[in-house]
C-alpha cells in the first residue's frame, strides 16, 4: 500500500510538524499532510498548519468520558480527511488500541511520554 494522504498529530509548537510540511513540499517524502489534530487548542502548530492550507482539528481527549470515545473521534476526524496513516510530531497523549491498531502511526516525537 502506498502512502500518499498523512494525518499530523500534534500538542504544542508544532517544530516536527514543520519539518514534516516541509519534507513534503520539497518531495523527501512523497505524501501530503492532509489534516492537523491537536489535543490542546490555541497551539502555535495550528497556525503552522492553517499558513499553508491545511485543515486543522483540535480533539481534546479530556472531552471524553473513556479512551474508547476520544479514539473514535480521532479515528472519524482522520478518515474524513482521507489520510491513510499518522504521524505523531509531538503529539503528548495517550492513544488506545483502536486508534494505534486501525492506521500506520510513525513517532516523530524526540521523547518518550512519561511515565504516568
């Protein structure tokens, strides 16, 4: 399978999601970034995003009663925009089964999310 249509997760600056813009504007990756999902509203990530066209989300995972939900949501926002995988740039919450186990997911992130 071929990936072209990405889905960007993000909680903050958005530095990695630049970078990920970025690679895929000049061709060293050959996919486009289709939607931006951030956990946390007003991040400089969404500006970065909506700069260039692309179409932002904010999901805020304490929105939802459960992990279940809040994967839901995310799993609808991602396969609206048509994106066939995800690349976490920074993202810093926590995903569930369903939504790790439905898209290819590459971790971008230079750390690891603490322990809880």
């Amino acid at each position: 399978m071929r990936i072209e249509k990405l889905a960007v997760m993000v909680s903050g600056g958005g530095t990695n999601l630049q970078a990920v813009l970025d690679a895929c504007a000049d061709g060293r990756i050959p996919a486009q970034v289709v939607c931006v999902i951030s956990s946390k509203p007003g991040v400089f990530a969404l500006e970065r995003a909506q700069k260039v066209g692309v179409p932002t989300a904010v999901i805020k995972p304490r929105d939802y009663t459960n992990q279940q939900d809040h994967d839901a949501a995310v799993i609808e926002t991602i396969e609206r925009f048509g994106a066939q995988a995800v690349v976490l740039a920074g993202y810093m919450s926590i995903l569930g089964p369903d939504l790790v186990h439905h898209f290819p997911i590459v971790n971008i992130h230079p750390a690891l999310i603490p322990s809880l």
